[in-house]
C-alpha cells in the first residue's frame, strides 16, 4: 500500500519490557488504539501472559512462534535497555522504536551505529514513538489526541508539544499521516531530514510539519537538503529554545547550545533561506499549514 | 554534569596525564598538608564554571598565612547559587607554550571528535569565532577508536617536537580513556602547557560526565559536579529545573512545551526566571515539589503554569497546585493554562480554591503580563 511512513495496518508489534508498569500499561493502550500487538518479551517471564498478550523469554523465542513480528518497541529500563536494542536487532527486526529515557549516551552510540550497518530503523531512545491515525500506534501518543488521518506528516523532537501541535491541527478538521517522535537526546537512530525522506516519499503526507529545539545541527542540515531541491512537498516550523541560555542543557540531553552550535538564531536563518516558515508560537503551526492547504 | 577541576584532573593523572602538585582543602584543618609543597602556591576555588580567575575566585599565596586567609574567604562562599565546598592548591609552572586540546561527542557524525589549538589558555568558542583556521579537527570513529598515527599527525600540526611528541599521544590516549570508561561527553584540557623544561602538563581541565552513566561509576560524587542546592533538590522528585535570570517562574510539562513557554514569555517582552519541567506523566507530588520550588524564589513575581494533557492527567496537576498553595503561603498570582487528560476534572478543583484556568498559553500570559509591572 505504501501510505503513511514506519507504520501502518501491517504493523505487527512485540513490546520488549512488557512486564513492567509503563510496558504492560502502554501496552493496552496500543491495544485500544487498533494496534497489532501480539507478543511481549520479559526475561525469567515466558509463559505469561499481559492484557492477554503471550510473554516470552527471548525476543528469538517470540519470533520463533509468531514470525510475522515486524517492529518491537522498547520500555526496558536504561540500565538494561541497550542489550535489548542488540537483542532486537540480532533477532532481525527491522523497526526498533525506544521509548527508555536516560540510556547512556556512549551507549546509544554503539547501538546506534551497528543498527545502521545491520540497515535496521531506530526511533529514539527517549521518544514517544509513531502514530499513523486510525491505523497503529508505537509508542505512547495518548490515544484521544490522534483521531483524524489526514495529509500532514509531523516530525519532531519533543513529546508533549507535539501533542499539543496534533491537537490543534486536528480542531482544525487538518488529519494527519504519520506523527515521529524521533526523541530529546543527542544521538537518536532516525533524524529529522531521515524522516521528512520518508514523508517525500510517501504519498499520502502533502504538508510535513518539523517541530525542533535548540541544539545539534539536524534542522540546518535538513535546511540544506531542502535548499538542494530534494523536497518538493511544503515544509513548516516551529523551534522551540529561542530564551535558553547556551550552555545550559533544557530538559532533553541533546537541547543544549555549545561550541557555537545548535542555536535558535542559526536554525531559523537555515530555514528562512530555503523558504521554509519558522512559526513563533506552536499554535501559529496550524495557521501556518492552513495558508497552503487554502 | 560538569566535574570540578580538581576531579577532573585526578581522572586523566590516574592514565597518566602529568598535572601540578596540589591538594585539596575543605576546611581550615586541612592547611597545615600544604606545609610540604614549595610556595608560592595557587588557591583555585572549585567552582563548576568559567572565568574564575576575572570573578577573583584563583589568587597565589606565598606563606601557609596567605593560603589560610584564601581559604576563609573562600570556603563556603556561595557563588551563582553555587557553594565553595573545596580549595586547590597548587604550585606554580614555568610555561613555554599553551596549548588546547579536547575530545567530545560529534553528534552529526555519531562518533567522536578530537579538537586541537595553538590557542591554549583562552576560550575554544572564542577561538572558533575569531580565527577558526586555528583549530584542528580530527574524526574518530567510535568503533574502530584512536590511533598513534592520528595523535602523531595532530602533534605535527601543533608544531611539537622531540619528546613532546610521545607525551603527547599518552595524553591523548588518556582523555580517550577517561572519554570512553567514564562515559564523558568531553575531556578538554586547556591550557595543555608545555613547560621550560619541555614537560607536557594540564594546567586546568574540563570534563563532562554523561549523568545516565553515573550508575556504573562509584567513584564519581554528584557532589563534585555542576548541580546547585536547588537542582539537586529538584532530581529527587524527577523534575528538570535549571535556573535562569528573569521574574516569570515557568512550569510546564515536557521538554520541548516548557521551552515553548521560555519563549512565550519573552514574546511577550517578559524574561523567564527558570526552566521547570515536571515531566510526561507527572503525578501530583512533583508537580506540588516544583511549584514549591518557584513559590519560595524572591526572584520570582508570578507563575505561569502551562500543562497539556497527554499522558500527564491535569486533575493531578491541580491537586499539585493546591497542595503546593496549602504548604506554601504566598502573594504571588499564578496563571495556569490547563489543556488535554481529565481537563474537567482539573479545573474543578481550581475553581474549589479560587484559581482560574486558561484555554491557551497565550491566554494566560496575556493575563499575567496584565497582573505584573516589569
């Protein structure tokens, strides 16, 4: 089918850390989303069941009894979350999403760099996940936010605001295609210009909405990519971090200024170079959008 | 977090990076260990920030009276909300050269970068400003790691000979080590001096340890580190605060909505006073910690409380805000913009104490612009 980017009704997920509070909680809400979501892994825990879902030991025996798992999300504490990333990935799933918050950074670099040369697509670590309305959500988008498929794809950096983005767009009668969560840390498996690729690509997404903060240099290499004429669709912004210090980390470990890089200013001029609107406010997003949808 | 120098310093000694003889006084007891080390010494207050020497925080001593007097003044000094919990002392070193080197994170390329100067003993930013042609930038790719040839090739470029040369790749080899085995998001030494007798010697360091990692590192205090009282009070109940210059005390859930809010703030031509964020899901005892910690702030004339509901349920925010008011007497107004999960629910018990809430962010701040004088 090829509409909407990452996931979608083929979706067929196994929740890695299913035992857990936030794994085995999520894990019903995915459910009363419409997600497939058909096996659990919790070591020492094989032969459990979760909201009816089976748990096994391994993510190996999981595949081994239902082979058609396609993306596995991950809610296994930091500590241990990265032999869980390996673990996925030497298994042969091709969709990793990390929901974990405080993996170590040296850590999420080694698995970051090996899921690439295994071609495995990682989304986060400390993200909220994918949400393609009315299809399948991974991750922990609150369910009633996202109601309406539509023609926009939102990629951002930034749990809660994209929340509020999706709402507003929403009341706006605007639906969206996919919705990425690629997470606040400084090394992430999927950046932004990966993700507005995809929704290039994908021929449902006419608009895409990029929600970034200070810090790192993704939005002025995304800025450069649209600047070569790569991206045909219409491209909206909102950075949020204008006020912050430099120096000064805000919350998420990857938003913070240092070395000169990574700040408000440089990543507002980026995108007005290539023509792309910077809104000042996140509800002006929705205007924003509506300019071109008119 | 940020590691005091002297930490950092014990960190590269331990793989052999050569540093000035010192020690490190905590209170007036321990003057008398510095009786065995050659005057004049330098008092270096361990302060987690730059400029110390312009802020009068670095002086040199020349009697064990001198170093006894520094230390008074120092110890238990509060600067930028920060204490003076430590002196070092250290002896003096006959300078040729100072040079700059540090490894970091390069987060484009996701792998590491080494970062060297001619430039030593001035900021690196500076550096990268006026004459960036003066850094060298050298590649490391994390799996495959550093290699002698590299280090040999960046010593080259900054002009070192003879022996200079070996020194050099021990201690690049061990900032790599310290990089890798404590989890640092950057070692920089600078200056890196070359001593008059040809020595390579870490003058002042600066190291950054990734604090998800601190599980796997015993010997790495928080009490070492760049966190003032506040901030340390504010982890416990898993709130992220930092704090800034303004008057409007922010709160807000998540990362990317409470900067949205800074921002908000300053487009309203008013300067924020912090960066509170209580987290996706937060419960009602972190909400009431956090507006606690901005009620009691003198700095602060009015509150701004922005929360969207998704996973976070906003009854719960409520319930946080009047148990914060019940704890905490105060004049301050506070505006809160409540949106999202159980909305309903949260406005009712507002309203029950008297508190209104707004539709929008923009809302509130309208109001709150209104209620303070600048």
């Amino acid at each position: 089918m090829g509409m909407a980017i990452l996931v979608n009704e083929n979706t067929k997920v196994l929740v890695q850390g299913i035992t857990g509070r936030e794994g085995s909680r999520h894990a019903q809400y995915m459910l009363q989303y419409g997600t497939k979501v058909v096996a659990g892994v919790t070591p020492g825990r094989g032969g459990q069941t979760v909201q009816g879902i089976p748990v096994f030991d391994t993510v190996e025996d999981a595949l081994r009894k239902i082979p058609d798992i396609n993306t596995s999300i991950i809610f296994v504490p930091a500590q241990f979350a990265a032999d869980s990333v390996y673990e996925a990935i030497d298994a042969g799933i091709k969709l990793v999403v990390i929901i974990t918050e405080h993996i170590p950074i040296h850590d999420a670099l080694r698995f970051v760099n090996y899921s690439k040369r295994k071609g495995v697509t990682i989304i986060g670590p400390n993200c909220p996940g994918v949400v393609s309305p009315l299809r399948s959500k991974v991750g922990i988008l609150p369910n009633h936010i996202y109601t309406r498929s539509g023609p926009v794809g939102i990629v951002s950096r930034s749990g809660t605001l994209t929340y509020e983005i999706s709402y507003h767009l929403t009341q706006a009668g605007i639906g969206q295609s996919t919705v990425v969560g690629i997470g606040g840390d400084p090394i992430i498996g999927t950046d932004t210009l990966e993700v507005v690729k995809m929704f290039e690509e994908d021929p449902e997404t006419r608009y895409i909405v990029v929600i970034g903060e200070i810090g790192g240099t993704m939005e002025e290499r995304l800025a450069k990519y649209i600047g070569s004429g790569k991206i045909t669709k219409p491209v909206v912004a909102y950075i949020s971090g204008r006020t912050a210090p430099p120096g000064k980390r805000m919350g998420h470990a990857g938003a913070i200024v240092s070395m000169g890089m990574g700040s408000y200013e440089s990543k507002v001029k980026a995108f007005q170079e290539v023509n792309v609107p910077v809104a000042r406010t996140p509800t002006e997003i929705v205007k924003l959008i509506k300019q071109y949808i008119r | 977090m940020r590691l005091l120098e002297y930490k950092g310093k014990e960190l590269l000694n331990k793989y052999g990076v050569k540093i000035p003889r010192g020690a490190i006084v905590k209170s007036l007891e321990d003057i008398q260990t510095l009786k065995a080390m050659k005057f004049p010494l330098f008092a270096k207050s361990q302060v987690p920030f730059a400029g110390r020497a312009k802020m009068g925080l670095v002086r040199r001593v020349d009697t064990i009276n001198d170093a006894e007097n520094a230390a008074r003044d120092y110890l238990g000094k509060v600067i930028q909300d920060y204490p003076i919990r430590k002196v070092l002392f250290e002896e003096g070193v006959n300078v040729a050269k100072e040079l700059y080197i540090s490894i970091t994170l390069d987060r484009e390329n996701r792998g590491y970068l080494m970062l060297a100067s001619t430039e030593g003993g001035i900021d690196i930013e500076e550096v990268a400003r006026k004459s960036p042609e003066k850094i060298i930038r050298l590649y490391i790719d994390d799996y495959e790691g550093l290699r002698d040839y590299m280090i040999r090739g960046v010593a080259q470029k900054l002009g070192l000979e003879g022996s200079a040369v070996q020194d050099f790749v021990t201690v690049t080899k061990a900032m790599y080590r310290v990089f890798t085995e404590y989890d640092a998001e950057l070692v920089e030494i600078n200056p890196l001096a070359l001593t008059t007798d040809g020595q390579l010697m870490a003058l002042d360091v600066k190291v950054m340890i990734d604090d998800n990692s601190l599980y796997r590192h015993s010997d790495i205090s928080i009490e070492d580190s760049d966190y003032t009282t506040e901030e340390l009070e504010a982890r416990k109940y898993g709130l992220h605060y930092v704090e800034l210059t303004g008057y409007v005390g922010i709160m807000a859930n998540g990362a990317g909505l409470t900067m949205a809010t800074m921002d908000l703030v300053k487009e309203f031509g008013h300067e924020p006073a912090d960066f509170l964020d209580v987290g996706g899901g937060a419960s009602e005892d972190s909400v009431k910690e956090g507006l606690k910690i901005l009620l009691t702030d003198d700095r602060i004339k009015a509150v701004l409380v922005n929360i969207f509901g998704g996973i976070t349920r906003c009854d719960e925010v409520a319930k946080g805000v009047v148990g914060a008011l019940n704890e905490v007497k105060t004049n301050k107004p506070i505006f809160i913009r409540l949106k999202g999960t159980n909305e309903e629910e949260g406005r009712k018990i507002l309203t029950e104490v008297g508190l209104k809430t707004y539709e929008t962010a923009e809302e509130a701040m309208e109001a709150l612009s209104k209620a303070i004088t600048r």
